[in-house]
C-alpha cells in the first residue's frame, strides 16, 4: 500500500502528538506565523492543510474567516483536529492518492503544511495531486526541515537512545522520505515544478526552541514520541527490561541537563525552509 509505513509510523506516534500538542505548538510559533504570512489566509478564502496533525494551522485559518479542511493519514490526530476546530471538514485519508477535489472546499485557494508533506513515497505524484485540487493562481505554502546537522531537534537526547540500540542515525539516504526528504531546496524546486507548480521559492526560517522552566522533561516527551523513540523504548525494554530502559532514560536526562548547564530554560537553535509556489 502507498505510503503504508508512515501510516504506521504516524498511528504509533499518534498518541504523543496528541498529548503534548500544546508543547509542540509553543515550539514551533515562529514557524506557524510564518507559514500564515507566506500563505495570506483571509476571509473567505479556501484552504486545505495537508498533514494537519491536531489542527493549529486549521485553527488559525478559521480564526482568519476563510473555510478549512484539513486531511491526515491518521485517524487519532485528524479526529484531535476536529474536535479543536469543529467548522473544519477534516478528513482520514492520505493526500498522495486521495481524490482531493471531493475535499471541502475544494477547489482550494490556499494550500498550507507544517512538517506534514515530507513523508510521501512520491512526492512528485502527491504534489501533482495537490495541485489537481488547487484553484488556478492558488498559493501553497509549507515549513520543512533543513539539514540535520543544523537541527538538534534530531539528535538531543536521542543520539543516547540510537548509542544504546547500535541504530544508525545516518541509516536514511539522501531524499528519502522522513523529516529530512525537503533539505536539499534544488530537489524541492525540482519535484514541485514536475508536479505543475510554479514561481517556486524557499526562504530560510532560524528559530529558537525553546522547552521552557521544565525543559528537560518537556524535551524527554517529545523525545520518546518520536519514531527513534518509540522504537528505543520498545526494542531496550525486551533486552533489558523495565530497570535497564530507565537506565538509559536517566543517560538522556543527564545529556539534556549537560546540554541546559545554568541556562534558566533548556533550548537549541532550529532551522528551516519556508517554501511558497503557485498553481
């Protein structure tokens, strides 16, 4: 099936995005603004959020006056995004092959993303897609990652869990779908413009993340609802058992702790693309 195993990545991981989406959403403000800058939500206007996740992006639309609909391949985040955002039509489905056309509002013109279109097994296809549904002269506008190594969001903590389990944090080859598949801005030009889009442009976001006074547990969660996490946590405790697992928790609590020193909140530097196109 297409896109089956970030299905299942992203029904594992479901829980933890659901209940830590206040946590998420205070470390990614200044990448949700951007977002809605780019994009230019207004009223009346229509817009889908592919990958919606819990439904910030919806929520800030249908505060804007326009129509939203949202679409995630997961059951448990797209029925969290309805319940914070009842007018919007949000739909369980997966945006590579679904016929959006019959989504919402559709045709839309506005199409947004934070961290949600990534994980596609052909991103040319789910793009192409995409535009299908897309009103002439509509807007897409979505936040991806740059490289991992301007990033500790991906190896904090969880370079400890990959030291424990023998995983090989550089496994992923270049493009492949995961966080990391938008880094490169020449291949994002590149698949959109196969994919019909135009006037493609990326524009690099640097932020702060920043955890707050209780940071190192708050970074502990989103640590262990992370695929790396998850799998740790799953492959170590049927090695080693309950005690051996806490055992590493506490090497992860001790890096993070050696990572804040004295500083009164425990932060790292994050980067991305902000990348807008026309259909």
């Amino acid at each position: 099936m297409v896109n089956d195993g970030m299905r299942q990545t992203w029904t594992a991981g479901a829980e933890h995005w659901v209940a830590n989406e206040a946590l998420l959403d205070g470390l990614y403000v200044p990448v949700t603004a951007a977002i809605l800058d780019a994009a230019g939500l207004a009223p009346g206007v229509s817009v889908l959020d592919v990958g919606c996740g819990t439904g910030t992006l919806l929520e800030a639309g249908a505060a804007a006056g326009a129509a939203v609909t949202g679409v995630d391949i997961s059951a448990e985040m797209a029925a969290a995004a309805a319940r914070r955002v009842p007018s919007a039509d949000v739909v369980v489905d997966d945006a590579q092959t679904a016929d959006l056309r019959a989504f919402g509002a559709a045709p839309f013109d506005r199409v947004v993303s934070r961290f949600g279109v990534m994980f596609f097994d052909d991103p040319v296809a789910a793009f192409a897609n995409i535009h299908a549904a897309s009103a002439p002269g509509a807007r897409l506008a979505f936040a991806c990652w740059r490289p991992a190594d301007e990033n500790p969001m991906f190896t904090l903590g969880t370079s400890v869990l990959l030291e424990a389990t023998g995983s090989d944090a550089a496994a992923a080859a270049p493009g492949a779908s995961g966080p990391m598949a938008f880094e490169d801005p020449g291949r994002v030009v590149a698949l959109l413009t196969a994919a019909g889009w135009s006037d493609v442009e990326l524009a690099p976001l640097d932020f702060t993340c920043d955890y707050g006074p209780d940071g190192v547990d708050a970074r502990l969660a989103v640590i262990f609802g992370t695929t790396a996490g998850i799998r740790a946590r799953r492959d170590l405790e049927a090695r080693v058992g309950a005690p051996g697992w806490a055992l590493v928790v506490d090497e992860v609590r001790d890096e993070l702790r050696r990572w804040q020193g004295d500083a009164p909140t425990l932060t790292h530097p994050a980067a991305v693309w902000v990348t807008t196109a026309t259909a």
